[in-house]
C-alpha cells in the first residue's frame, strides 16, 4: 500500500509548515511590528498551532475601511484542557486574564475549553505568561494538529470516571507537538538548539488538517462521540474498565455548494482492552495513518474522514493493525440513552457532589439578568470545587465534599445561578451555537448573538403544541464547517446568508444519525412559519415516546 504523502503539489500552508522551523516562523518578528495590529502572512498560519486565530471586529470593518484605517485586528486564544478540567485557582486566573487582557467574557466552546476573544496582538505574551503561572497552556489547541482531547464530563456518571478522565490527559500529552516553539516565542524561553526538534508523530508536516479525540462513557452521548475524527468509548462491565470500542472518521465540516465536502459520524473499528500502552498505540498509528495517507493538496479533501471513504474503513483498520503489532477485536456492544447534561445537584458514588450550572451559548458574563461571571468567581475564591467544562457548553461544579456544598449553594442562590438554571427551558437548555459574528472571519450569519432570541420565538410555538417540555436538540451554526456541531442535532441551522439558514432536520437525538437538509436559505418568519408546520404534524402523528427527530426522519427524510 502506497503512502501519498509525497505529493509534489503540496497546499500553501502544507509549505507553511515544512518552511517554519518547527511552528517558530517568523512570529517573533511580527510581534515587534508596532505599525499593525496583525502578525506576518505566512505567521497567521502558525498562530493556529499556538493555539490563537487572527481575527478581527467585523461589526467595524466598513466604519474603518471608510475612514482609511486598518480593520481592528486582534487575537482569539483557546486553552488546551483535557477532558475541560480546571482548578479553582486556575478559574481565578482565567477570571482576571478575561478581564485585563480580553473582551471579559469566558466563552467556553463545544470541545469542553474555553475560548478568549479580543486580545491584542501586545497583550498576548502577558496573556500567555499569566497562564504559564496557572500550570496552563494553549498549545496545539488549533492548528494541524490533535485538538483539545474531550471527555464524558460529570464524574458522577460511572465509578469508573476518574480511570477514563485519565486517559484524556494521557492522549493529549502523547499527541503535543515536541517543539519548544511555544515556550521560546510567548514564554522567553532560550533555544537550546539550531536543531529543529525530533518528533516521531508529527515529522516536519504535521498532519493534513485538525484532528479530534473524543472519549465517551455510556449511557450518556454528552460529548457527541461520533462528531470526533478519533473515537474511544467506554465498555464497563460491573463497574469495572475492561477498555475501549475505538473508531475513526468522524467531522461535520462541509462547504456550500461542492458535493465533495460533507458531514461524517465516525465509524467503530474494533475494541482495544484495559492496557494503556495498546490503547494509546492503537491511538497513536490511527493518526500515523492519517499523517501519511491524508490528503495534503486540497485542504476541503484532508480531513481524517475523507481518507478513511478513500480508503476504505477495511483497509485504514488493516493499516493500523499492522502498525500497532496487535489486531483489534470485535467491537463490544454499547448503548447510549441520552446526550444532554445533567443539570442541577448529582452526587457521586463517593459521595461528592457536583453541580451543572446552564450556561446559555456557552457565554461566562455579566449581565442585566445575571451576573455569572462574578457569582463563578466567588466560588472559585471558596476553593472548594473543581470546574469541569462540557461538550454542550456549560460548567460543571465539581468534587464538593458533604461539608462545602451549603457554601456554595449559598452562592449559587444568592446570585440567581439556581433559578437562572432551572427556568431555562428544555429547548434552550439543549440548544448550542457556534460564535460566529463578530469575530469569526468564516461566518455567513449570526449564531451565538442570535440563537437565544430566536429560541424566545420559538417557545410559544412550543407551548401552543404542548411541546416545551421536550428535550428537542437544536444547533445553529454561522457557516457549514460545522463547529456549533448543528449537522448532528434533530433541527440544525446553517447560516448561509446574513439573516438566512438553511433548516436541517431528521437527526436523532442521542447523536447517532446526522441531519438533512429540509429547506434552503430561510429568513427568521420563514424560520417560525416552517417549525409551527413541522411541529403540529409532528403532535397529530408521532407514535409514542417518538422523538422530533425521528418523526422528522421517518416522515420528510426517508
């Protein structure tokens, strides 16, 4: 089997790669240009695997192009957090660097970090350098390059938790890039070497496109499994890891109007036992193959999905076998009942509690209606919990012994957290968006500033059908790539123009069958007029206990 990887017509950024001294580029330069606020051509790449994207505000690009000035750069940092765990101090850390250095909100993402928005290009080595202090960093967080590692998020769900939590920290640190570009550029770190660092995985190319790993622990889909290029589920017997059904393949990205691009759930290949060296091999040569068989010419084409529909699922798991030295066995049987967070008070089989607190679009603020950043703070200051961030964009409060759970319900309480949870309907609760405008460079349409207004449309809808109580999963996104993961959700939205969507539907809702598209470009009466449509066939005709999802599917998709 031929490797492809030697393409002679290599994609820019693939030369962008090769050219950049192990991701070190030219960025120190470009931080030294004080006449724009942006970094170098070639360094807006390299910036991706430092964890950061250029971005700018969108809301002001007419008003300065006008006024012959340049758009107002700045930069978006995400943190690298496996399994999205992060101690009190670190919160406080996080708490103070949002305020000085950013935008001041905490926006955590649907890969269980969190993203900071607005920081200019001099404020982002104090900004790197304060959470250097906190044990953090952002490396490797976007970029060619395996993402943050998510991870089934509430240690209340199995006996087993901290054992699988484990090994989201285990892939993550096996699959960081070796340069020690990071610390030299942000951390003032001395070269040790001319030598660019040896690394076996990523060699000098890194890998054709992002790669995703994902960790679930049934029955409950929280982290949406199947949307990860790199797939490992749970298999327990007993209350005892035997080890992992893994798979590959997942990705939702897709571009209008090119048939070639399209949404992926990943696919099981086999099942690995309980032995951290062969899991984390069978891992490791899922992404060697990929990095050797990818495709590094036309980025649409290079994702991990795409290689694996080149090549046959057959033959990508024969590949690996081969490499790994071990065959997998056959997949063990699995069930998923749900994919939503449990919300509110859960105590685990410690006796720890642990507390959901809804976050709608995923947006750590102060605002007219609650002020969550300062109440989060506070508890932070008691020292007293973990923060456990999840796929579906909210916090969780985690590890409180028996003793400190009245101090932070107390503070939960006083600033309207509980309340502010518990009145959030089933619809909005289930909802995620992507952050599109103002600072997303990719979007066509709104989806984080717009999702909540449109949802308070949609409820009276929901009451008139006797369906506010159903946990229907919706996810709009500002463009097709995908992030708000709105191609796997029973209604998805797809921004495609300002103001328009298109409206998918037919997804299930434990994450195990994309969507399909149901109508083209639809403005927000367009948007009610077709759901009121949908929803009233939907109540006359279901079957019992049928959900939305499968309704839709059964009857305007199949």
């Amino acid at each position: 089997m031929g490797q492809m990887s030697e393409l002679p017509n290599l994609s820019s950024t693939e030369k962008i790669k090769i050219a950049s001294d192990g991701l070190r580029g030219t960025l120190k330069e470009s931080l030294l240009d004080n006449y724009t606020g942006a970094v170098r051509e070639d360094d807006t790449s390299l910036t991706k695997f430092h964890g950061m994207y250029q971005q700018d505000d969108r809301d002001r690009r007419e008003e300065r192009s006008m006024k012959k000035l340049e758009w107002l750069y700045s930069f978006m940092l995400r943190l690298r957090l496996p399994g999205g765990l992060l101690k009190p101090d670190q919160w406080i850390t996080l708490h103070h660097v949002a305020g000085e250095h950013t935008t001041g909100v905490i926006k955590i993402t649907t890969r269980q970090t969190i993203q900071l928005h607005g920081i200019l290009k001099s404020h982002i080595k104090p900004t790197m350098q304060s959470f250097n202090l906190a044990g953090l960093d952002s490396i490797a967080t976007c970029g060619d390059v395996n993402r943050n590692v998510c991870c089934t998020s509430n240690p209340a769900e199995s006996p087993v938790y901290d054992e699988v939590f484990q090994y989201a920290a285990k892939i993550s640190e096996m699959a960081k890039p070796k340069t020690r570009a990071w610390y030299e550029i942000w951390l003032d770190e001395e070269r040790l070497s001319e030598k660019t660092e040896d690394d076996p995985l990523y060699k000098d190319k890194y890998l054709p496109r992002k790669l995703k790993v994902g960790i679930a622990i049934p029955p409950n889909n929280d982290v949406d499994i199947f949307i990860n290029d790199v797939v490992l589920i749970a298999i327990i017997e007993n209350d005892k890891l035997l080890g992992f059904n893994i798979g590959a393949g997942g990705g939702l990205g897709s571009t209008h109007g090119n048939p070639n691009t399209y949404a992926r759930l990943a696919s099981v290949m086999g099942f690995v036992e309980n032995d951290e060296q062969k899991i984390l091999k069978a891992v490791y040569e899922i992404i060697t193959v990929q990095r050797d068989f990818g495709n590094r010419s036309d980025r649409k084409q290079s994702r991990l999905k795409y290689t694996i529909d080149k090549l046959g699922i057959d033959k990508y798991r024969e590949e690996v076998e081969k490499r790994c030295g071990f065959r997998l066995e056959p997949a063990k049987p699995f069930e998923f009942t749900q994919r939503q967070d449990r919300y509110g008070w859960l105590q685990d089989y410690k006796g720890n509690w642990h507390y959901t607190v809804f976050v709608e679009s995923g947006r750590v603020l102060d605002d007219e209606k609650i002020k969550l950043k300062e109440g989060l703070y506070k508890i932070a200051a008691l020292g007293k919990c973990n923060f456990h961030f999840t796929a579906n964009q909210n916090v969780i409060l985690t590890d409180i012994k028996n003793a400190d759970k009245p101090a932070i319900e107390a503070l939960l309480n006083e600033y309207g957290i509980i309340e502010h949870t518990e009145n959030a309907g089933a619809l909005r609760k289930n909802a995620i968006a992507c952050v599109a405008f103002n600072t997303c460079g990719l979007a066509l349409a709104e989806a984080q500033r717009y999702l909540p207004t449109l949802i308070s449309k949609i409820e009276p809808l929901l009451d008139k059908h006797q369906m506010q109580n159903d946990n229907i999963v919706l996810r709009m996104t500002g463009c097709p790539n995908g992030c708000g993961r709105s191609p796997n959700a029973e209604i998805g939205f797809v921004g495609t123009a300002y103001g328009k969507y298109n409206l998918h539907i037919g997804g299930d809702r434990l994450g195990l069958r994309l969507n399909t598209k149901y109508k083209e470009s639809l403005d927000e009466g367009q948007i009610l007029e077709t759901l009121d449509e949908l929803f009233g066939v939907y109540q006359k005709e279901k079957k019992e206990n049928e959900t939305f999802g499968d309704f839709s599917y059964r009857k305007w998709i199949l």
